[in-house]
C-alpha cells in the first residue's frame, strides 16, 4: 500500500518556493542554561506566505507499506519505504518532546542536487514521525539521506530532546550524486548556540562519537572539489570549506548570531566587527554560555530585536520614518549610481510567517513536558501560545485561511493586519501592542505551574483525561488569545485613524511629527516649508530657516 505524504510541515514547503534568502533565525538552549532545566530551541519560519498549523496522531502501518513523497502543489518526487509505527506530532514538535527547527544557508548552489528526492522539510518531518530522541533523528536522517539522495541546498538543523541538544549542518553532493555531507555537533550542557542562515560549524573532532556524528566523506568530498587543501596545515573546517564567508551572508546572517549572543552574554563584549567583514576579525564561536540561566520568557525576548540600542538600530535614523519603524521594503539590497547598499536584517521581520519556541523537560511524563509555544507573524508583534505535545486538537484558528483572501477567522491574518496597521505610527501603537502581550505572555508562565500539577495528577489517575485537559487548555487559550488580538485590532484602527489619535474621551487630537524628523525634513528642503514672506522671483530656497 501506497501512503500520501500528509506533511504537518506543508508551510515549509510553501516556503521553499516563495522565499528569498537569508530568511529564518534558530537559537538553542541546552538543559544547563535555562533555569528549570528545560531544553528549547526556536525557529523563525521567514516567508511571505500563510502558514497552516497541523497535527498528526500516531499510526500503524503494515509490513511493505510505502509513503509517496510531494511537493506542496501535490508532484509526486518519488517512493520510500514505509515504516511500522509513526509518532505523533504537533507543529514541529512530536509526542517523545522531540523538536527540530533549520535555518538554510545554501552554500555552495552547485552542490545542489535536483535528482535528489529528499528535502530538507521531508527529513524534518520524517524525523519527527520515526525517531525518540534528537541522536535518533540524526540517524533518521541521515540513514534517508543515504538511501534515498538529498534535494535541498545547505540546512542548519536545530534538533532538541529533553536531554540534548544538537546542531547538524548539511550540504548536497551536487547534480545526480549520493547522499550528502553533514557533521552533528552536541551543544555543550550550560551553552547556548545560533543559527542564521550561514554554516557555522567549523572545526570538529573526528574522535569522539558521544559528542560529534559526521558523514564519512564530510573532508574528502572537500579536497576531491578544491574547497580544501590538506597541505595548507590548516584544520578542516565545514563551514569554511561549504559556505565560505563573504559581506553579504556576514551582514545579513552573522549579525542575528552576534545579537543572539550580544544580549544573552553582555560580559563577553563581542564586537559587530566580523559581521561588518572586517578583514581579520575574529568569528563567533558555535556557542557560548549566556551571563544568567534563561527562563522562556527571556528565550521570548531574545526572539524580538531589531538590533536596539546597538549602531545598526533599525528603530532610528530618516530611514525608519517619523515613528521609528524598524522595518525596511524588500528587497534587502538596492544600487545606486552602480554602487551596492544594503538594509539590516534583524531576528524580527515583517515576513515572518511564524515562530515558536520549544521546551522540552525530562522531569515531567512526554504529554506535559513538551510545550511547543507557537506564534504567527512577526516575532516584535506575536504573542506565544502554548500547546502541550500531548494534545489531540488545535485551536482552528491557527489551522484555516489563505494569503489570497483576509479573514478574521485566521489567527495569521488577524497577527498581520494589527503589526501592518502599527507600522503608520509605530512609536504611538507598538506600547499598546507589546502591553497585551507581556499581559497574556505573562499569564500563561505564571499560570503553567498549576497547569501542569493538574496535568501530572491526571497522568497516574487518568490518563486518556489527561489528553482531553491538555488539548481543551490549549485550544481554548489559543482561541481566547485571538479573540483579545481581534480586540486590539479594532482598537488601534479606531484611537489611530486618519493620522489622529484619539484621547480618552473619543476625541480626535493632532499629534504631528517628533522635532528631531522635522529637522532632517528642514535640512532636506530648506527653506520650502517657511511660512515667510518673501520678494517677487526669490525662490524658496533662498529662505532660511
């Protein structure tokens, strides 16, 4: 028997057609740099695309059964065998709390493989169905890769359980060649790592299973290309050999890494200077160990920069408007006079799709442990809901709609239309966004505690109750969320219409524009707007102002 791919993950594959480069940010917490020994790592999906949330139970399958593999428009690529049992899943999270995000960073585009008939969302989600724990998953993926060829161009894998984390890079063997060469690198306990669309695993050592897995031809594959030469008496590194650094994925990827790591571990003092492509900086290491232990709440925060309070602050400057809004047009890169410019690319975009953050605890039975805490649109105006990896339902609001056609019923479109709409005056209604959602966040964290006692009772009293309590708290809480974001819609459309602002009584007041914009407008056309008498044939900008 034949069985369709039924992808939870159809919004990456919607993504993989629709977005450019330089898209999605991963940061990975092991157990000892979080403060109640939580795993987690997150994921930004970055496109413009309508992402559709799913789940999948758990399935048996027969002996010789098969599972077609397809793209999203429904193509058939090619046949895999099936196996007998799969996992449950939610988002990107399965019911053992096994958790995988990717960051792409292409590399070098002729090792892309088109005969390839794995992707790199097929592995994820594959990965998620047939393995327990995050070294299971490597295997899983690896063993697909050999067997069945990889089609996707580099990926950075993010891959969680509740005891380890890993970082996995891989890369094709270009047109009609074998498998793939990766390296897996185990995330020291007490360290946190990133992730941003660039290769960062350099070095790695050859001798120690426990903590390094790597493709057997990971360095050969390297010198039979010219990307390595042994003689050289420099140390074989993946990230230089298959995604050599240039300006461009430095200022664009490096960056989100340095400011991952700039607020995480202020006392290391790093310099932007390598993400600027200063010729002899020194890189950023794989990982670090953060000033304090996070909570998910600061893992919450870290997900939300536009580089603030540093010199690539897109809050500031005439480029970020008479309210300061962070957010740049696309494309990312612009000419003029045949000269190359280029935008910051902050962790918080606009094209975000969706985000979540993961948290995965060995203390607790699988259904409680995993909470895969899930957001749509950008990370600055989301808020995380949770969802428990033992729930058996979604809120319908994250799992209905389509970029073609707004609709209040859709959480993403609800998410987009509020952070939009903010964006005309961002100074004034970016407060009253972030309020509701410190209010709410904070909410769920302080209630988690008594949540998840309940929870616990029920799984040695009840266990087929324990599903129904996790999926009726998270699905009623996801819907209530988007109702309150409905709410907030509908508020900041009717106080901030028309350039107006509405005080307490409902009336319209004139606000106008902050000083310091109104002097680069005087500066950029003196004299122009000077109320001012003046001479028959003076023109206005002989006026001073």
């Amino acid at each position: 028997m034949k069985i369709l791919i039924s992808t939870v993950l159809i919004f990456l594959i919607t993504l993989s057609a629709t977005v450019p480069s330089q898209a999605c940010s991963s940061l990975l917490v092991t157990k000892g740099a979080s403060q109640d020994g939580s795993v987690m790592i997150t994921y930004t999906c970055d496109g413009e695309f309508h992402p559709i949330l799913e789940n999948r139970p758990a399935a048996d399958y027969h002996p010789g059964d098969s599972l077609e593999i397809t793209d999203w428009r429904g193509k058939t690529y090619g046949v895999i065998d099936q196996v007998e049992h799969t996992y449950a899943v939610v988002g990107m999270m399965n019911e053992h709390q096994l958790a995988i995000g990717e960051t792409t960073f292409d590399g070098r585009k002729e090792l892309h493989n088109p005969d390839g008939l794995l992707s790199y969302w097929d592995l994820i989600d594959l990965a998620l169905q047939r393995a327990r724990t995050a070294r299971e998953a490597i295997t899983v993926m690896t063993d697909l890769v050999a067997e069945y060829g990889y089609r996707s161009t580099g990926e950075s894998f993010s891959i969680a359980d509740p005891h380890e984390v890993w970082i996995m890079e891989m890369i094709g063997p270009g047109e009609g060649g074998p498998g793939a060469q990766w390296v897996a690198l185990r995330v020291p306990d007490g360290y946190i790592a990133a992730h941003a669309n660039k290769a960062r695993i350099g070095t790695f050592p050859t001798d120690d299973p426990q903590n390094c897995l790597y493709s057997e031809n990971v360095m050969s594959f390297a010198v039979d290309k010219g990307y390595y030469d042994p003689k050289s008496g420099e140390p074989f590194s993946f990230c230089d050999a298959y995604c050599p650094a240039d300006p461009n994925n430095l200022k664009f990827c490096e960056t989100r890494v340095w400011s991952f790591f700039r607020r995480a571990a202020p006392s290391l003092n790093l310099s932007p200077d390598y993400n600027r492509a200063v010729k002899g900086a020194e890189r950023y290491p794989l990982w670090i160990k953060p000033d304090k232990k996070l909570t998910v709440g600061d893992v919450f925060s870290l997900m939300r920069d536009h580089y603030e309070g540093t010199e690539f602050d897109l809050t500031q400057g005439i480029d970020a408007g008479p309210y300061g809004c962070p957010y740049r047009w696309r494309p990312l890169t612009w000419t003029i006079d045949s000269v190359e410019y280029g935008w910051e690319r902050a962790i918080s975009t606009q094209q975000t799709a969706y985000s979540f953050v993961s948290q995965s605890r060995s203390w607790m039975v699988n259904a409680v442990g995993g909470v895969f805490w899930y957001g749509v649109d950008d990370t600055w105006t989301t808020c995380y809901t949770p969802l428990y990896c033992g729930i058996s339902a979604l809120p319908k609001s994250y799992t209905v709609g389509s970029g073609q056609e707004f609709s209040w019923e859709s959480a993403w479109w609800v998410f987009n239309l509020a952070a939009n709409y903010a964006n005309l005056k961002y100074s004034y209604m970016m407060p009253e966004i972030q309020a509701l959602r410190e209010e709410i966040e904070g909410n769920y964290l302080k209630l988690q505690p008594a949540v998840e006692k309940q929870a616990l009772s029920l799984a040695q009293s009840d266990p087929q109750m324990l599903t129904q309590f996790l999926t009726d708290y998270s699905v009623s809480h996801g819907e209530q969320l988007v109702e309150r974001w409905r709410e907030l819609t509908r508020h900041l459309i009717t106080k901030y219409n028309d350039g107006y602002v509405k005080d307490e009584t409902g009336r319209a007041r004139d606000k106008g524009y902050p000083e310091g914009w109104l002097r680069q407008v005087l500066k950029e056309r003196p004299g122009h707007f000077r109320l001012k008498e003046r001479e028959p044939g003076v023109p206005e900008s002989r006026l001073t102002d």
